[in-house]
C-alpha cells in the first residue's frame, strides 16, 4: 500500500472515531494521527533491521505527542489513540484491527517473561482511559477494559473487565453478578464447551444402553413367544 493512501486511510480512521472533529484539517492536530503516520515508517524501518532509524522516528514521535509505540509493535487497521498523553505500547504487542485506546493506556510486561512479554489485542477492542495491560496473554475480540484497571490475565472474547486486578464482569452482553464472582478463574469458553460436550456425551451413552437393553429384553421374549409355537 502506498504511503499516501496510508495517510488517507489514518484520516478516515480519525474521522470516523472521534465525535468532536469538526473538519478534515483538524485530524492534522490529533496526536494519533500524527504518532501513527510515525509508527507506520518506523515499523517498515525495524523490519528492515534498520532499529537505530526506527527508534529515532519513533522517540521524536514520543516527544511531541506523548503516545510511545514501539517500531516492534504490530498493529492492524483501524487502530486510534484519542487523547493520546501517557499510553506506551511495547515491542511485543500485537494489536488486531479496530482497536480504540484512550490516554494514560500501557499494553507492557510484567519484567518476569522474555521473548514475547507484551499482550495481543485483538480486533474491535476498547482500553479504557488509564487502564494497564501487563504480561503476554490475549485479551479476546469485542472486549472492553474498564478505566483505570490492571489486567494481569487472559480475557475471552466478548467480555468487560474492570478493577485491579481485572476481572470480567460481564460476558457474552450477560453481567456476572459480584457476589458470585471467581476473581482468580475468569470464565474459559473453550473449557465451558467441553463441560457441555461431555455431560451430553454421558446423558446419550446411558441412553443408547437403555435403547440396548430395551432391544434385547424385546428379541428375548419373541424368541421365547417362537419356542412356545
Ligand atoms: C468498562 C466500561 C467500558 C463499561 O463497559 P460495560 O460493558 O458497558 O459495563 P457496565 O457499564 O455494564 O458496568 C459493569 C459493572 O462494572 C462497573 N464498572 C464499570 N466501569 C468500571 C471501572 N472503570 N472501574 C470499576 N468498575 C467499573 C460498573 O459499576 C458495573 O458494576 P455493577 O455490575 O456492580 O453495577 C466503562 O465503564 C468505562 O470504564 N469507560 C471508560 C471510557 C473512557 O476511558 N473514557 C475516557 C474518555 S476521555
């Protein structure tokens, strides 16, 4: 993709995210704009293994907007910062498509893991203003974290995460009541299916044993109605 049309789709990006734009001109002012067309460069730049450039490009985009993105990040489409001061995004991430961030956002590391150290964000997600994104999990497509909070774990798809430590509240547009709330076991869909699978696996086998029976009991006594004839 050529780099003008990466401006003009950056453009839409703003325009289409932000209420409070008024004109096209105006999305020249906005930090996410700005720090996006930076990030772009300096991550074909890190590509290239081309790292003291990207750094420069991505440190001076730093200090003019407030917004860190490392040159290592992987970002998809769509992606906008509103607001922008404080959010640092480190060199592991990886964001989907149609990720929002607000100010004061870090998706980073815990400083206890190497090699990948930073979360996936995958596509249509929200990080609420302020909210701390730590360690090397995923956090699930259309789910929102609530401002201010800490995520240190896993979060499914579909859900809100609130609080320090995070942990979900509502799932699948279902609120999970407080009291009842596993504030160490967030809810595991995959794990969910398999309970499923598995009582319904047990419920058709005891069946079928009983469709057995019922069928041997049957040829039984008409074995026994023929030796009598
Ligand atoms: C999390 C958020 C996105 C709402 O998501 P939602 O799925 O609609 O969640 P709900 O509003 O139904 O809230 C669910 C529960 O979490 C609580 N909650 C919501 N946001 C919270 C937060 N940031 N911290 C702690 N608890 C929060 C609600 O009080 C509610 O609790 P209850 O079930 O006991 O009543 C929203 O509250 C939020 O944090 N928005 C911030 C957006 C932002 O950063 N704006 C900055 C603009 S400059």
């Amino acid at each position: 993709m050529g780099f003008i049309q990466k401006i003009k789709d950056e453009i839409a990006v703003v325009r289409e995210r932000d209420p409070a734009i008024h004109s096209a001109m105006e999305v020249f002012l906005y930090p996410s704009f700005k720090v996006m067309i930076s990030y772009r460069m300096a991550h074909r730049l890190y590509r290239s293994k081309h790292y003291f450039l990207a750094r420069l490009i991505s440190q001076r985009a730093a200090r003019k907007t407030g917004i860190e993105i490392h040159p290592g990040a992987t970002i998809g489409k769509g992606f906008f910062i509103d607001h922008g001061n404080g959010v640092v995004i480190g060199e592991t991430a990886e964001i989907g498509d149609n990720v929002t961030l607000y100010q004061g956002v870090t998706l980073g590391g815990t400083g206890k893991e190497s090699g990948k150290r930073h979360p996936t964000v995958c596509d249509n997600v929200m990080i609420s203003a302020g909210a701390k994104v730590l360690g090397s999990f995923t956090i699930g497509a259309n789910s929102k974290i609530g401002a201010g909070s800490v995520v240190l774990e896993e979060v499914p798809p579909n859900s809100t995460v609130v609080g320090v430590p995070g942990h979900v509240v509502n799932h699948d547009k279902v609120s999970i009541p407080r009291e009842t709330l596993d504030q160490t076991d967030l809810p595991d869909p995959v794990q969910e299916d398999i309970t499923l699978l598995k009582k319904e696996n047990t419920e058709l086998t005891s069946r079928l044993l009983a469709l057995e029976d019922e069928v041997r009991r049957l040829t039984s006594a008409e074995h026994a109605g023929k030796e009598k004839e």
